[in-house]
C-alpha cells in the first residue's frame, strides 16, 4: 500500500453526483419488525423509535437521520443494543435471508458479551478515534458474524454527526470498495477482508476529498456506495 500522503481520489469521472446532506441522512431503507424480533435476544433490544418511522408503501422505512437519534443513547447499555440493532436494519432491508444471516450474531454469542464488546469498541472511538476504533472491532473486541461491512456502520453513527478537525467513522462495505478502486489511483482495493491500513486509508481519501470539495465526509460515502453499485 502506498504512503498515505500520497492519497488520491478521483471521483468525477463515475458520473454519479454527489448527494445533499439531507439526501443523504434521508436515506430510508423498509424493514420488517415481524422477522427482527424472534431473532433479538429479547424484545428490549428493540429500539422504541424504529416504530415511529413512516408507512411507505405498507413498510415502514428508517433512515439515517433516525438511527443518528437512536444512537445518540448510546452511552448505555440499553442504547448500544438499540444502536447495534438499529444499524442492522438500517443495513438489511427486508429478504428473510438477510434478516436471519445479519441476526446470527444474537445467536453466536451471549447478550454479556456482546455488550461488553460493544463497550470497549465504542469507547475505544470516543478516546481514541475511528481508526483504532476499526482495530478492536476487528480483533480484540470482534463480534462473531458482524463484519467491517456491519461494525462499520455502528461506528459511523455513533461517531460526530458533524465535526472539524478530527476524521469521523464511515461505512466501509463492498460497493463502497468497488468504487474506491475505480477512483483511487495507483491502489487494487479489496472487495471484503479490509484491514486496519486500508480502513485508514478510506478515511483519509473521503476526508480529503470533502474538505476539499466543501461537503460532508458522509456525503463522499454515499456517492461511492451509488457508484459501487452501478459497477457490480
């Protein structure tokens, strides 16, 4: 991997615009409450909100400006299992099989544990930034079945939804990474397995690039993930 100081990103040649801010935080995805709770640990794993989002089409739809509220309790225990679960539907969608493959984790490893881990790993972002942060969630602090394409979400909304100065969490995923190796010069991203340089790397080229182009670092993701899935 080249030096980070020689970061480059190149997005206008994707054609895919970049989206408002408040395109982006209105990002709404459907879900299904009915398939999520036989899968929780118990029904207070639910987060109260979910139920308050808006009918569409005969689903109710969350977006991220939703999941941003809901982890802003995320100092508690309580409020970091409404964030972890709030994240997975935001992430999901509807199918049953994705439902059930994201709700492993509950069934891998006991609602202690869990919490103790996500404990560590956002504290570990609130003192140490979203870099280590991806570190522990990947390794010390890893929960089984919840990848970079998962953890990253969490991080991403418990992390400033504004900020100066400091880089702040994103959602590293596959269409995402698709996207990153079209635009980022002179670097072959991998499509899954990224490590702890790469997460760095991704941070700073979307940082970069925002500071530069006077937008939101989320908006920058939200662009490459359109982008990504127009190349799969």
């Amino acid at each position: 991997m080249r030096s980070l100081t020689a970061a480059r990103m190149n997005l206008a040649p994707t054609g895919t615009p970049v989206p408002d801010r408040d395109d982006v935080l209105g990002q709404a995805i459907p879900f299904d409450r009915a398939r999520w709770l036989p899968l929780l640990p118990s029904a207070d794993w639910w987060p109260p909100e979910l139920d308050d989002c808006p009918m569409v089409a005969g689903r109710r739809r969350v977006d991220r400006r939703t999941v941003f509220g809901v982890a802003r309790r995320s100092d508690t225990v309580e409020g970091r299992r409404h964030l972890l679960t709030a994240a997975l539907v935001w992430g999901t969608g509807t199918k049953s099989r994705s439902v059930t493959r994201r709700a492993r984790i509950f069934a891998a490893a006991s609602g202690g544990d869990i919490d103790a881990r996500l404990e560590a790993g956002l504290g570990t972002l609130r003192e140490e930034g979203p870099v280590a942060a991806y570190y522990a969630f990947n390794n010390d602090q890893h929960i089984k079945h919840l990848g970079p394409a998962f953890f990253t979400k969490v991080l991403y909304f418990a992390g400033p939804e504004q900020g100066e100065g400091a880089w702040r969490p994103l959602i590293l995923d596959r269409f995402v990474a698709l996207a990153l190796r079209a635009a980022d010069a002179g670097e072959t991203w991998p499509t899954s397995g990224w490590t702890t340089p790469w997460y760095r790397r991704y941070l700073l080229l979307t940082h970069e690039h925002a500071q530069k182009a006077g937008i939101a670092p989320d908006q920058v993701e939200a662009a490459l993930f359109a982008r990504g899935k127009q190349l799969v």
